[in-house]
C-alpha cells in the first residue's frame, strides 16, 4: 500500500456566502496520478490554491508531503512543483534562462547542469537559447513543466496543464507525466479533457458545487452509471431472434446482427448470461462487454454551475492570492 502524499479532511473555504470547498475528504497516495474534475466554477482551482499554500482555508485540515499546510507553509512548499492553466514563463528570456532562473532561485547545486539536464529531457535543447516568445504553445507547455521540476519536488500539481494544446503536443506531455510517476513523482491533475483523466490517472474525483459527488478508480466510477451492456454479434437473424426472445430487456441491431443486453459487467452476471445461451444452443460469434466513459459519468454526476458562483470564486481566490 502505498503512503499518502495529499491527505485533506473536512476542507471548507467561501467567498462571502458563497461556499466554494464544503467538507472535502480525499487522498492521494504516493507516486501516483490523482486527477480532480468538475465543470467550471466547481471549486477545482481553490482546491489547488489551498493545497499549495496559495489560499488559506475556512476549516478543515490539509497535509502535503507530511506537512500541514497551515502551519508547514515553508515545508510544503520546498516539497511541491506548480504548473498552472497558463504557461508560467518569461518571454523576454530564452528557455535556458527560464530554466537558470528557477534554479537560481531555488539555489539549486551545480544548477548549470540541472538545466542541461532538462533541456535535453523535455527536447529543448535546439531551442534553448531562443526566446520564449518564439516558442509554440507545445514548447512553452515543456518549458513550463521543465522549470516545476528545477529542484526535484516530491508532488506536482498541474492546473489544467494541456488546454489549448493540439492532440500531439497534449500526448507527448501525457508520456512525460508518466516517466515522473514512474520515477516516484505524485501528480495532483485538475483537467477539461475526460480522455486525459482516464489515461493518465490511477484515481479521479468529480467535484460539484463544492462537494466530491463520487472518487474511485475510472472503471469504478464507470461502472456507477447505468448503460454497461454486453455485446453479442450473431451469425445470422435466426440465432438474433432466438436470444433476443431469451433476454426481455435487450436491443438488437438487425443490421449488423448485434444484440445488446443490459448488465453489471460483472464476471458471474457474464457466466450468468452465456450459461442461457448455451442452454439454448447459441452461439455469438463476438462477444463484448461496453461500458460508459468519462464524458457519460461526468454528465450524470454533476450539474450547471451558475455563472455567479464562478465569478465569485476566480475574484474572491485572486484577492486572497494578493493579500498573501
């Protein structure tokens, strides 16, 4: 069992009475992906500004790489890297400046080579001394990510880090991700693609109007939604006719000779279904089990969220941010 690098209890935090956060509970554990959704508005961004000591919340308690961010401020924040929804770099420097600078201020050792280090890492390095307004929106999303890793920090937060990128870039940032996990590195993502969440995470939780409406693994939450069938495709009509008058509540496809018959997807409700078939002496010649994805357990789980609560929450979080 891996230990837990994020643990939050009883997260609260409001704009006036606006309530944003009310009663977060979630963990993270140890070199994984945990990735937070919920449609605009939701409370994703201030649940990132708190845990990265950005906000300072109403009630509850948050702990970062073991330390509480209320009174650990310091050793949180030597142990996290931040990577936000707008790339964080400098254009009148080059992306080797960027890089010299973060670890300057890091007073990172032999810091020269850490940047070489990550130039060459994130395929920078023909770039390097070009500035970074000269960068496409996939290079300045590297550079970006490059300069949160300057300093080996145990749990990254990434905000919604590939909006706006083409699929290419999105995907080659999504393998970068992975070799972070894979050296141990924990990822707290917050994202508007489903698709990114159900590749990258090894668990997700839908936030709604403040509140965690469901956390489990993908298909965990997957299986939480009616519509997981089982698919067979039949040889000819007859043996079509046949199990759809065995199974009441199934669809059929006469065109492709497919029939859909409602199930939980589990191994024994499966053994169920083609222990009939074979009482019956049908064959399916294919045999699937489909169950919904992410966009179908995000539409059923949340809900609209007013423009007001959205307002409130981006203007409320930037003054905090700039009182602090």
């Amino acid at each position: 069992m891996k230990s837990s690098a994020i643990a939050v209890s009883g997260l609260r935090k409001a704009y006036g009475d606006k309530v944003v956060l009310d009663g977060i509970d979630l963990e993270v554990a140890a070199g994984s992906v945990f990735s937070l959704l919920g449609p605009n508005g939701a409370g994703k961004t201030t649940t990132v500004n708190v845990l990265t000591t950005l906000l300072t919340a109403d009630a509850g308690t948050v702990h970062v790489a073991g330390h509480d961010v209320a009174t650990a401020t310091k050793e949180v924040r030597a142990a996290i890297g931040v990577t936000g929804q707008f790339a964080a770099v400098d254009d009148l420097l080059s992306g080797r400046e960027n890089l010299q600078l973060m670890a300057d201020l890091k007073r990172v050792r032999s810091g020269g080579q850490v940047v070489d280090r990550l130039l060459e890492r994130f395929d920078l390095g023909e770039s390097a001394d070009k500035l970074a307004s000269a960068y496409s929106g996939g290079m300045r999303r590297k550079l970006d990510l490059a300069m949160t890793l300057v300093g080996s920090p145990q749990i990254i937060f990434l905000d919604e880090p590939t909006t706006g990128l083409d699929p290419r870039s999105r995907r080659t940032l999504w393998g970068i991700v992975r070799e972070l996990v894979a050296e141990g590195t924990t990822i707290f993502l917050t994202t508007q693609y489903l698709e990114e969440a159900d590749q990258l995470s090894d668990r997700i939780a839908v936030l709604n109007q403040g509140r965690l409406v469901a956390q489990g693994t993908a298909d965990e939450l997957k299986r939480q939604i009616p519509g997981t069938h089982v698919r067979l495709r039949f040889a000819d009509v007859f043996q079509l006719d046949a199990a759809a008058g065995i199974f009441a509540d199934s669809t059929r496809d006469e065109e492709e000779l497919i029939l859909r018959v409602p199930s939980d997807g589990q191994s024994r409700s499966l053994r169920a279904l083609l222990d009939r078939l074979d009482e019956h002496t049908l064959n399916a010649q294919e045999f699937s089990v489909h169950t919904p994805d992410l966009d179908d357990v995000f539409l059923a789980l949340t809900e609209h969220t007013g423009q007001a609560t959205e307002n409130a929450e981006d203007t409320s979080e930037k003054k905090e941010a700039i009182a602090r």
